[in-house]
C-alpha cells in the first residue's frame, strides 16, 4: 500500500486571493425556459427539441451547448470564501449569443445578468451567429455555431462588461461572504425590447475552449 500525500495546493480550489471555478453549461440549479429551446452534449441532442420538460433530463449535466427564446437559467456558483473573508471582486467570462430559430447573425436580445437576485447589467448582443462553424463545435450541428466571449466583472468601482461600465451596482451591495449562497442567473424577460433569446456554449462547443469560468477575489 502506497501513502500518497498531496499538497496544499491540490486540496484546495482557491488561492490565497482567491479563488476561481469553471462552471459547465448543464449545471444550472433553476431555469425558466420558452421555445424554441433545447439543449446538446458533444455527441447528440439532449431530448426533444422545443420542450422546455428536457431541461429537468438528468443528462443535461452533459450539455455542451444550451439555448431559449425566452426566460433564464440560474447557476450556484461554489463559494470556497474562508473565515472573515470577503470578496472585492467577481469575474464571469462565458461564451454567448441570442437564440433565433436555426441561426440568423442580425437577430439583437437584451441578455440581463444577476447575482443573488440583483440585476447588475443588461447587455444587448447583436445576434445568433450560424453563417460559419463555431471552431469546437461538433460536426454533426448545424445551426447556431458560436457566440461572443463576454468578461462581466463587478467591483468596488461597478459593474462592468468587456471592461465598459454598465451599472452602478458594487460588490459589496452582493453580500459575497463566507458561507453565503452565491447565484448567477442569465435571462432574457418576453417585456424586453429586444426578446431574443440566450445561446450559451460550453467548451466543446463554439470558438472558445471554456464553461462559465468564475473569479472571486478577496
């Protein structure tokens, strides 16, 4: 028998500023979803297509690749914050794009992001994108191909996107603390101006070799 100690380093998914998690596309805790709609792993749909039911399927814990005309998907995000700590700074970079039947490149939504119940930023993307392949999507798919990569970060100074100010709302109003539950929700309301959907893409699907990566700095 072999003792195999591991280092410090190995035990823990956080550094001493910090800590940062890749969340996958399927391990939503809570959604609310319209047709069109769906959900894929690498290899094959995941249920039928337009049925919101399939968002409950146990193998969407596989999806690389998620899509609704309409509603959210709510992740927790783990919170590995120790003693006294707070944080001073959350980082989500995900891949992203509206949701139009097939694909259609003009086709802008209003995307709303929030944490623990708080809208932070609302952020209008221009389009499904589909007139060319996604650079790890599957060969079999052939609709939407890809999204843009999107840096959401929120700080003492505000919330930003791609390093653009879009909110007043700072860190501290987010009560990221030890051993509080951490919520990432994105939606897009059927009342907003530009209803058009959510695609996300985990890291066997789209341009960028990722899930939703999360960085929280103490």
């Amino acid at each position: 028998m072999t003792l195999v100690l591991r280092t410090a380093e190995e035990e823990k998914p956080r550094s001493q500023t910090g800590f940062t998690v890749d969340l996958p596309v399927g391990q939503y805790i809570r959604y609310k979803v319209r047709p069109t709609c769906g959900l894929a792993s690498s290899v094959k749909h995941i249920g039928m297509m337009d049925d919101p039911r399939y968002f409950d399927d146990p193998e969407r814990t596989t999806a690389e690749h998620l899509w609704f005309a309409s509603g959210f998907v709510e992740y927790r995000i783990p919170n590995y914050l120790v003693g006294q700590e707070t944080a001073s700074c959350l980082t989500i970079s995900l891949e992203i794009c509206s949701e139009a039947p097939y694909y259609n490149d003009n086709w802008p939504s209003d995307i709303t992001f929030s944490i623990n119940n708080m809208d932070v930023a609302t952020w209008t993307c221009p389009g499904d994108f589909g007139s060319k392949r996604g650079q790890y999507t599957p060969e079999w798919w052939v609709d939407t191909q890809y999204g843009l990569i999107k840096v959401l970060s929120i700080s003492d100074e505000g919330t930003f996107i791609d390093g653009v100010r879009f909110s007043d709302v700072r860190i501290d109003q987010l009560n990221i603390k030890t051993g509080q539950e951490l919520l990432f929700r994105i939606s897009c309301s059927e009342s907003a101006a530009n209803c058009g959907g959510v695609s996300l893409f985990g890291k066997n699907f789209g341009n960028y070799p990722q899930d939703i990566r999360v960085t929280v700095s103490v």
